[in-house]
C-alpha cells in the first residue's frame, strides 16, 4: 500500500500513519456525503 520511499524516509511512520488515518476519515466522509446526494 505504501511507497517504500516513504517507508525507508520516515523512521517516525506513527506520526505519519496518524495524519493518513486523518486524510482518509476526512476523504471517507466526503465521498460518503457526495455520493448520499
């Protein structure tokens, strides 16, 4: 799922996974309400 570029840049991926879960509860969301109209 994941670059490995990132994998071997980022030691600290907690705070990156945190930020992603944030992106996509936010991009879930929005897709949820556009495609409830």
């Amino acid at each position: 799922l994941f670059p490995p570029r990132t994998i071997v840049r980022r030691t600290d991926s907690a705070n990156e996974t945190d930020q992603r879960r944030k992106r996509l509860r936010r991009r879930t969301m929005i897709y949820g309400l556009l495609s409830c109209e």
